[in-house]
C-alpha cells in the first residue's frame, strides 16, 4: 500500500511507504508524476471545504485526472448533500464526473465519525463538551445517520474487490439521529450531564460562518454550516443491500468504545483553540499600536541610564510596534502557524531579554512586569501544540 498526502513525515514513521504530493502543485497534474500508482487500486479522499476556484478544480479534477489514468480502477470517496448551491458541492460533482469516467466506484458518505476526530466530527464534538448550553445549527432537527470511519474503510474495501460504477452510492449507519440528538448522545459519552439547548438562528449561523471563513478558523465555515442546513442524511440501502459489510448505528460504536480522558481534553479544546489564537492577536494588536503611538516621555525615562541616544529608542518602539502589528495580522488570518509561532516565541524572548538588561527593575513591578511574559511564552506554545493537527 503506498500512501500519498501534502506532509508524508509521520506516515513514513508510521510505517506507509509514501509518496509526496500537493495535488494544488501543477507537477501533480501531470499523469508521468504517478508512475508509483501504476496498476494499483486508488483510493480517492481528498477534498477541500473552502478555497478558490483554482484550487478546488486542481483538488477535485485535475490531480485526480492524472492518478486515474495511470491506475487500474478504485473509490472516490465524494461527499453527501452536493446538490447544494456551494463551490465545494459544484467541485465536487465536477470531480465524480471524473471519477465516473474512469470506472471508479463513487461512494458518498454522510457524517463520518471515528474513534478520533477531524474538522466537522471535532466541532460536533467541541460543541457537545460546552459548559451549560448544547449549541445547534437552526432548531437542531436535521437528520444524520452517521457512519464510523473503520466501517466506511471495509466498504471500501469491499468496493474495490467487487467494483460498483456508474450511479453515485450513498453509505451511512443504519441509524437516523437528530443534529441535537447527537450532541446530546456525545455528552454523555464524554460523561458530562445534559446541557440546555441553545438553538441558533440559521441566519446568524451563517454569519458565524463567514466570519470563521474570513479568520481562517476551518471547521466554522460558511459552507460548513450550509451543508449542515440542507442535511447530511444519506440513503443508505441501495448500496448496504448489496454489501457483505453492514455498518453499525452510532449508539453500538460509541457504546464500543467509553470516551477517555484525551477525548475530553480535545473536546474542550477545540473551540478554545481559535480562541487562544485571536487573544495572541488582540494582544500583538494592542502592542503594536502602543509601541507605534505612545508618547516617548513614557518610556524614555527607563532608558536614560543607557547613554543610547532618544532617536535610536523611539525608532526602536516604531518598529518594533510595526513587527507586532505583523504579528496579529498573521495570527488574525492563521498565517503559517508553525512559522508564527517561532516568531513570537522570539519576540517575546528577545523583548524579555532586552528590558531584563536595560531595566531588570521590571521584574519587581506589583502587577506583574517582565514576570506575565512568562505565561504569554506558555501561552504560545500551547498554541502551536493546539495548531499541529498532522
């Protein structure tokens, strides 16, 4: 088996032989890059939620084009609910028409829930762990019938021993639940008592969408909460009656395994985690603006004992407001997290650093000082673990 993915590091640790690929890259498009999957079975789950056009159709046409013409047959693993009015929905229609003319078996799957999370299942999940309100998407009557992802993977396997092409097959569990009924059903599986509903209008949902789109906070998109509003329900039977692999309802598979102490902790996590990243903005915003806008005669004073000149410490304080200013400007758009981070450890540090030596006094203050760099500094850290998802 050779498995393929943007960032192949961990996969190879894990033991996949693995073969690099952003299918956004042009080279990718190319069936000559594929030589590896000559002959073999491919299995297609790569999608995108959001992005522009350019990149949907690289995604979802384009790269997958190319693998299928080198390969011999497989599953394209497409999405329920594409009749929606949604550039996800129209890309990925666009890309089972490819997958069908290339005698693919196109497998549309609902809600897909596993023993860890990703995206929607995370969000439901962040949801269901909120203290004293259950939130939902509208009144929270819209039907899933959710399907656990190692259930998912032997029909896949099923499909690719027995090939199905032609019509697009929908797969789901055999059980039916409300959105409100699953994140109350989640609640208790994470062992927390029953919460009041929260229902949100879908208008102001829709809001909360864009406004996730526009910080880059994935899973809380727009187009999240439209697939949710036209319904995640799949029809199942036409695909399960021929099928030696039964999937199991959602009661048996959370019933199969008890939530444990990380679930938890992810749960709770997850909506704390946007969070965490907008108060590192707020508070570089607000660094910046000071370092940018303070009068000098409020810090030249601690720097009069340095015999540096009053220019080179205002020019100093204006440039370091601009460098924190493009600090919250990344975190406000989730710009390279990974990169982000180092840089504000280092400018945390390097500030740190610098007034430990030119007033060490700032230690001693009554309200903290140079000593709330020190939670700030864990506060980044915790972040970027936060923002390591693969």
């Amino acid at each position: 088996m050779l498995a393929s993915a943007r960032r192949t590091t961990r996969l190879a640790h894990m033991g996949f032989a693995t073969l690099k690929a952003d299918l956004a890259d042009p080279s990718t498009h190319d069936p000559a890059f594929w030589a590896d999957a000559e002959g073999r079975k491919i299995v297609n789950a790569a999608g995108l939620l959001t992005a522009s056009d350019a990149r949907f159709e690289a995604v979802h046409v384009k790269a997958p084009a190319a693998v299928y013409a080198r390969a011999s047959g497989g599953v394209l693993i497409s999405a329920v609910g594409i009749e929606a009015d949604t550039a996800f929905a129209r890309w990925r229609r666009e890309g089972e028409g490819v997958a069908h003319d290339a005698g693919l078996t196109v497998l549309r799957p609902g809600l897909v829930m596993a023993d860890t999370s990703y995206g929607g299942t995370s969000l439901i999940r962040g949801l269901a762990a909120m203290p004293l309100i259950s939130p939902t998407v509208g009144d929270g009557g819209q039907v899933f019938n959710p399907i656990h992802a190692a259930d998912l993977a032997r029909v896949v396997a099923e499909c690719l021993d027995t090939p199905k092409p032609g019509q697009p097959w929908d797969v789901g569990g055999p059980t039916r639940i409300t959105q409100a009924g699953l994140i109350a059903d989640l609640r208790g599986w994470l062992g927390l008592p029953p919460a009041r509903p929260l229902p949100i209008p879908e208008r102001a949902a829709m809001a909360l969408g864009r406004i996730g789109d526009a910080l880059k906070m994935a899973p809380i998109s727009h187009t999240a909460v439209a697939q949710i509003t036209h319904g995640i329900e799949t029809n199942e039977a036409p695909l399960t009656e021929q099928l030696r692999t039964k999937p199991r309802g959602v009661e048996r598979f959370l019933a199969a395994r008890p939530a444990g102490s990380q679930d938890l902790w992810h749960a709770r996590l997850f909506l704390i985690r946007p969070a965490l990243r907008l108060t590192l903005a707020f508070l570089w915003l607000a660094s910046g603006l000071l370092g940018l806008f303070l009068p000098s005669a409020s810090f030249l004073p601690i720097t009069a004992h340095t015999g540096l000149p009053d220019a080179l410490w205002i020019a100093m304080a204006r440039l370091g407001g601009l460098a924190d200013l493009a600090l919250a400007a990344a975190l406000i758009r989730n710009w390279r997290p990974r990169l982000t981070g180092w840089l504000q450890l280092g400018l945390v540090g390097s500030y740190t650093l610098a007034f430990t030596i030119i007033a060490p006094a700032l230690w001693l203050l009554p309200l903290g000082g140079l000593l709330k760099n020190i939670p700030v500094l864990m506060l980044i850290v915790l972040w970027m673990v936060l923002e390591d998802e693969r």
